[in-house]
C-alpha cells in the first residue's frame, strides 16, 4: 500500500510540474528534436513541444530558419525568432496558431510567418488578456488572416496579410460577449477575396497607417444583434482598388465608422452605407474621396480635439 502510495503521489508531481512548464527561455531548431529539454543548448523541433515546457511569462526563441509547425497558446508567452531568423508554420487543414489562454495572460506574437496551405485562419484568438501580433507575415489561408471572436484585447502591427479570404476579422458576438478592442497600425492588407478587415457587433477597432488594397472589399463594419455596438476610427489610411472600399450595414444595433485623413480611391464603389441613421460613416472633412467608379458620399461630419 505504502509503495502505491509514493507511486501515485509520484506521477501526481510529474503531471504537476509538466502542467506549469519548466523553462523561462524554451528554444527551437531545425537540427532540434522533441525528446529535448528545450533549451538553448537542446532545443525542441516544434513550436507546439516548446510551449509545453514553458512557463507563464516566459519566451520561445526559434534559433534558426525552418517550419516549426501550428501550435495551441494557453499561458502567458512571446514566440519569436532570434534577429535575422525566418520562424515559420505552413497549415495544411488547420489553423496555423490558436491563442486560448487565461484571462490574466499576455500573448506576443513576434516575427512569425505563417503560409496557409489549406489552413483556415491563420491566427485564431480564443481567448487571453490581449495579444500582440508584431511584424508578421500571414498569406493564403482559406478562411481569415487574424480572427478575433471573443478575445479581449489585440494589436496588430507592422503586418502584412495577403492572399487569403478575410484579412482581420474582429467581433460578431451576441448579448454577453466580452467587447473585442483592437488597434491596427502600420498593416498591409491586400489581394484577400472576401474583405480586408471587418468589424461586427462587440468589435472596436482604431486602424491607423494602413493600406487596404485590392481586396473583395476593403473596411466593412456591421451590427447584427440589438442594443450591440460596432465602433471603427480609420484614420491615415489608404484604401485603393477594391470592390468596395468602406461598407456599413446594421441590420439590428449600431454601427459607426469615423475616416479621418484617408485616400479612398479607385474602388469600384468608395462608400456603401446600407443601414441608413444607424450605420453611418462619418468624415472628419480631411479626406481624399476621388477616382472610384462610385464615389458614395460620406453621411456627416464628426469634430475630434
């Protein structure tokens, strides 16, 4: 009996301290293997081994170039590559990195490419205090580049997504979501089939120094369910060459965009409000709205200090 005891209490221990990581600094190789601790001096293969053997708050290096696979967040952690370093995954069928951790935990996602190959969504996040994507290539995914239904807070900088269906897509929960707020700055978002970044009911976004170009459409912000609110402000910005540049809609709820100091030019049609008083796109009257096939005008002024 004493002897089944100590067993127990044994493996009760190992699963313990597997469950809280081990490594403040977990690493990644192309010459590594997941039989290894994880370190520097004995890195893992795979992203996904890496995040099982690190810490809350700590941080996964990728120590040279080479595909590291999707892989699941679920505590506190920054995956990068060390300087000069290409980091990448390639899914095949499913998302490339998923983000649910707790509600008490920051994510950043650093330097990391991702090329679908049949994947979905490039990035899915659950759920965690925030994330931030920095300097990060997203291209060819089947459904959304960035998909934020019901995570708290994201920041997406210094980012390029092409190529796939949806760019971002922020919000489109129902009554009890958590708000989704967002800030996209310094982004290059074209050529995706669907929409460069949508907005829905539950999603704040400020976009700021971003181009959204040749794209099915390239901003669109939508309420669905009542009393919800969608609440974009756009602001030195370019959107060019797509079906429709700015879209607003609110079938239920409220939907507000404000444009400040954008270009809005050669899209098929520049601005497309189909929700009347309750999905305006408002103008801070410092907007360059010329050269689409339909300009559309603006539905009112705001005034900002």
């Amino acid at each position: 009996m004493r002897r089944q005891c100590l067993t127990l209490c044994a493996a009760v221990l190992a699963c313990t301290c597997a469950a809280f990581g081990q490594n403040t600094r977990s690493a990644v190789s192309v010459n590594g293997s997941d039989g290894n601790a994880c370190t520097v001096p004995a890195p893992c293969r795979t992203f996904a081994k890496a995040i099982t053997v690190t810490n809350s708050g700590g941080e996964i290096i990728a120590l040279d170039s080479g595909g590291y696979g999707p892989f699941t967040i679920d505590r506190a952690v920054t995956v990068r590559p060390v300087p000069g370093a290409y980091a990448g995954l390639a899914p095949t069928t499913t998302d490339g990195i998923t983000v649910s951790a707790g509600g008490t935990d920051d994510v950043v996602l650093r330097g990391i490419t991702i090329n679908g190959l049949g994947g979905s969504n490039g990035i899915n996040y659950i759920h965690a205090r925030s994330l931030s994507v920095e300097n990060t290539a997203i291209d060819r995914l089947t459904a959304t580049g960035i998909m934020d239904l019901s995570g708290a807070n994201l920041s997406v900088s210094n980012t390029s997504i092409i190529d796939s269906y949806t760019g971002i897509q922020v919000g489109n929960g129902g009554m009890g979501y958590p708000t989704v707020s967002t800030t996209i700055t310094n982004c290059n978002i074209d050529h995706n089939s669907n929409i460069a970044i949508s907005v829905y009911q539950t999603g704040k976004a400020t976009i700021t120094n971003t181009v959204l170009a040749n794209n099915g459409a390239g901003l669109i912000v939508i309420a669905q369910v009542a009393t919800l609110v969608a609440d974009v402000v756009i602001e030195n910005s370019t959107i060019s060459g797509n079906g429709t540049g700015i879209a607003s809609a609110a079938p239920a709820g409220t939907a507000t965009t404000r444009v400040s100091n954008c270009t809005i030019s050669h899209n098929t049609t520049g601005l497309q409000n189909s929700g009347g008083q309750n999905s305006p796109i408002l103008s801070r009257l410092n907007n360059t709205l010329q050269a689409n096939g339909t300009n559309g005008t603006f539905d009112g002024p705001f005034t900002a200090d």
